[in-house]
C-alpha cells in the first residue's frame, strides 16, 4: 500500500506540473481545447489506476488468505519495482521460492577459521550452567556434589520449580567443583573428563508407534530435553506445551559463525533422525531455513531434508537468525509457542535414537584476529574456553567471548563454553581513549555510518576491538534500527515501551518475535549507545512474569 501511494503521487505531481508549464505557454482557444482533452485523459488514467491498484490489494489479501502467498513483500498481478531490481540469488537457488531480506548488515571481520579440524586443540574440563536455562531457579536442586564420578547423560541437578527436566553430563568423568555465583546461586558444575567416555546408556525407542507422551518422556529422561528452545521468552518448554511449529535454521549469518556445511558433514543420518523426532512432537510442521546467498550451496543433509518444510532466504545478517526467519515464514501471534533448535542439538537428538547414547559432542569454530592459527575443534558441550585457546592466542590483551561478537558473552580464562555456543571469538581488549573520534583519520572501523570510507569497499575485513567508540546518550530516534532488523518492528518504540513498563504497547509492537541475538546488530549501529540486549531481556522476563 505504500508503495502505491507513491505511484500515485509521483503520477499525479507529473500530470499538474505538466499542466502547469503548458498553461504558462499556451494562450490560444485551440490550445486550451486541446489541454481539456488532455485533463480528461488524465483524469481516465486516474481512475484506471485507483481501480487496478483496489484489485492489487484485494488480490494481495486473497492469496495471504489462500496461503498462495510465497513470502514476497509485493504479491502484485504486475511486479513492484523492488521485485525487479531483486538481488540475484545464487545458482542453486534461482528455482526455490526465496524470501529476500533488504534490511541487514554483514561485518567481515580477520580471523576466518580455515575448513579443518585441529586435532591438537582438547580439553579436559568441561561445566553445565544454569544460568544458560532462561528461568531456571538460581538455586536448582543437585544431585551430585563434589567427587561423584558421573558418565554421559547421568543428572546433575533438576529445577525445583520443573523436577522432571533433568540437566545432565555432557561428558564422563569426576565432579571438580561446584562453583557458586551472586546469593549462593549455582555458577558451574565442573567435570574433569576421562580419557574415553562413558556413556549411559537408554533403551530402544520406537518411534513409529510410540505415543507423543511416552516420546516426551524419554526425551526428559534422556536430558535432551534441555536443548529446546521455546519462543517466546527463550525458555524451556514445559513438557506439557504442544508447539504450534518447530523452527531450525541451517546457517549462521553472524561475524565468523561456523559453516554449517562442514558442521555437518559425517552426521548426514544423525541430523536426519533428529529431524524425524522432532516432526512426531508439534502437529503443525518443521521450518529449516536454508541460505540463498552463500558461494557454495547448502549440504543435501539440509536440502534433501525429509520431513520438514524447506525455506530459502538471501540477505545479510541476521538472515541466519532463527528469529527472522520465523517472523517470514510464520510469525508469532499472541499465545503462540513455537519452538526452536540448533543443528548440533538435532544431531544430538538424532545420536539418541540411533545409537542409544547422550552425545555431547560439538564441533565448535575458534576464531577471531587475536588467534593465531583459526580453527575448528571437535570437543563437548561446555568446554573450558582457557584450554582451548591454550598457545593460541598472538596478544594476552584480548576479549575472550563465548559465541559472536554481537550477542556473544565474555568470558575468562577459567570460563566455559555457554550451553547453545559453538563459537570462541577472540578480539583485542578495547580499553582505550579515542580523541575526537571520526573526526581524524583512523584505522578501518566496521560501521554503517558513511563518515568512514569503508562503504567503498563492501569485502573490506576489518580488525576490530570491543571499544564502543563513545558513551551511553540520549535515546535519539535515528532509523538506523529498521536499516538493519528485517522484520515489520518498530524497535526503538519497544525500546522505549519497556523502559516505561508498558505492557500492552510492548505486546502491540511485538515483543513476543524477539530474543537478544536479533536486536543484537541495532545494538552495533546504535548512535545512543544503549544496551538493546539487556533492555529487551527485562521486558521479556516482566512479560513473562505477568503470564
């Protein structure tokens, strides 16, 4: 609709403005019968057009209804202008239905991790977080205390508020330490692995003709159950919610993410029979969404994929984000739950019924300016990050950060791997003073602002720091959050929703799509230099407080 208001404003300004110079040069009476013929004519072509466009929209209505529509933004019986001038997809894609992200923004950064696995970089400790559990009681009930020796998949604590999920050892081996934060709360419980790890292991399931509930069951008692995520509020599912869709996203769109295709490779039929799982819990269906826009095209695990409905998208970051992808494919309305998972975590679902085990494993990307050699590392969930940069590392003066630069979470030496990451990034510390800023010439610094001259040159990588290039200002309404979230959200206005506790404005201009990973990058570009993140995890959490 708005773009024909301005078809429509454009044709009009042209008709006076076209009648207008005429009437300044012609003063004869044939003249001003040949001009009335011509306000007639426009006037006909007015009208044509109002009409053909009530048709467009009633059409565009009918086909959302249908469910004929394909996900453009311009569903037209002629082609928007914004359909023609269409970034091409890649070659693999130019037959698939793909839904093009414009807004976004891809920061290339150094420290690219090569495609191979370095079979010299282990650890030996590894840590289960309840922090990492949005919601979860600060003070779960353990189950083992400090030298019990626990295999694979044996319980470690439980929420007391929700007994029956169990959180379980991703690996084998001695508990170290149980490690206490702020009031007592649990921190960390600290495994120091064997050599060779035991598994405990589970019975057969039968999927075919087992129930929802007995599947439901076994996923508790597995420990795999912790491994969902439910939108909204980011959160456990309770084992009683039945989700309307099940969401997985087959890559990762944030700075030197890993590549799923390597990810995947030689756990083909593990991903698969996780997939196969997690059709039989939800009655609506499985969404992968797979990248349109990469050089090479997504592994036929991901585009072969049974059992799920394929989608295509091609745009910048945060394309890869789960996040963005549900909101195209099929938002979240009030009292939706949809829930959502990684493909490691598929895998792992897909190990259970395949081989009768809880497996941990994770190949996680080591990269970032400040390593030396960047690379991937086959470990397990949770691992020391200390350990695995052991020798690594060009500088001591560097952030070590658990995930990506955007959302990821810094860590020390002595921290772990965060539950849902499969990425170290390692930049250098920015604690330093910048004097004047933009003003003098500088380094290339990753920015969407046009003051820098790194525009010009769109493959450009840049080493960057975590300095914030200034300070926290007032909550200025720029636009820059809508260059870069491509979602029909006003994110400044929820922003400001939150911060003054309302309620129903928040729910209006939907808070229930977001998790902090997708207003991670209007975070990166904002001018007023607020924490978005944090402020949009205090309006989730009071939401779901209120219930």
């Amino acid at each position: 609709m708005r773009n024909s208001i301005k078809r429509f404003s454009i044709l009009s300004f042209l008709i006076f403005t076209f009648e207008l110079t005429e009437a300044q040069t012609g003063t004869s009476g044939q003249s001003s019968g040949f001009w009335i013929y011509m306000l007639l004519a426009a006037v006909i072509l007015i009208i044509f057009f109002l009409v053909f466009q009530v048709s467009d929209n009633l059409l565009a209505i009918e086909a959302g209804k249908s469910g004929v529509d394909n996900g453009r933004r311009n569903f037209s019986i002629l082609p928007s202008l914004s359909d023609i001038f269409a970034p091409k997809v890649a070659d693999y894609a130019a037959d698939k239905q793909v839904t093009i992200l414009r807004q976004g923004h891809d920061i290339l950064l150094e420290g690219a991790a090569s495609k191979a696995i370095n079979p010299g970089i282990t650890s030996s400790r590894f840590a289960v977080q309840p922090q990492n559990f949005t919601g979860i009681s600060p003070i779960p009930k353990m189950e083992v205390e400090v030298g019990a020796e626990v295999k694979a998949g044996d319980p470690l604590f439980f929420d007391k508020k929700r007994p029956e999920i169990k959180h379980v050892a991703p690996v084998s081996g001695e508990v170290i330490a149980i490690n206490r934060g702020d009031k007592r709360s649990i921190a960390e419980v600290v495994i120091l692995a064997d050599k060779d790890i035991k598994y405990r292991s589970y019975e057969s399931f039968d999927l075919e003709n087992g129930s929802r509930q007995d599947l439901v069951n076994y996923l508790l008692e597995s420990g795999l159950w912790p491994m969902i995520v439910q939108r909204p509020f980011n959160v456990v599912p309770a084992p009683e919610d039945l989700p309307r869709d099940i969401f997985v996203s087959t890559f990762d769109s944030a700075p030197l993410a890993p590549d799923a295709n390597f990810v995947i490779q030689g756990k083909e039929a593990a991903f698969q029979k996780g997939l196969d799982v997690l059709s039989k819990l939800t009655d609506g269906s499985v969404y992968l969404g797979l990248n349109a826009k990469g050089d090479t095209p997504p592994a036929a695990a991901f585009s072969d994929a049974k059992n799920v409905v394929v989608k295509w998208f091609h745009g910048k970051h945060p394309a890869g984000n789960v996040g963005v992808q549900i909101h195209h494919i099929h938002p979240i309305a009030n009292q939706d739950k949809v829930w959502t998972l990684g493909i490691q975590e598929v895998i792992s679902f897909g190990q259970l019924f395949l081989n009768g085990i809880f497996d941990a494993q994770r190949v996680v990307v080591i990269a970032g300016s400040e390593v030396k050699e960047p690379s991937y590392v086959s470990t397990y969930l949770g691992a020391n990050i200390g350990e695995l940069v052991k020798n690594q590392l060009s500088s001591d003066h560097v952030r070590l950060i658990s995930g990506d630069v955007l959302s990821g979470t810094s860590k020390s030496h002595d921290g772990f791997l965060d539950f849902f990451d499969d990425q170290i990034t390692v930049v250098t510390e920015g604690d330093y003073y910048e004097m004047f800023g933009w003003l003098f010439p500088t380094v290339p610094k990753p920015s969407i602002s046009r003051t820098f001259p790194g525009f010009l040159f769109p493959d450009l990588k840049y080493k960057a720091d975590t300095n914030t290039h200034g300070e926290k200002r007032a909550f200025v309404v720029t636009g820059q959050y809508e260059q870069v979230l491509p979602m029909d959200i006003f994110p400044q206005h929820l922003m400001k929703a939150i911060l003054v506790n309302d309620f129903e404005r928040m729910e209006g201009l939907g808070i229930y799509e977001l998790a902090e990973e997708d207003i991670a990058l209007c975070e990166f570009v904002c001018t007023s230099k607020q924490p978005l993140q944090k402020i949009l995890r205090q309006g989730l959490d009071e939401m779901r407080e209120q219930g």
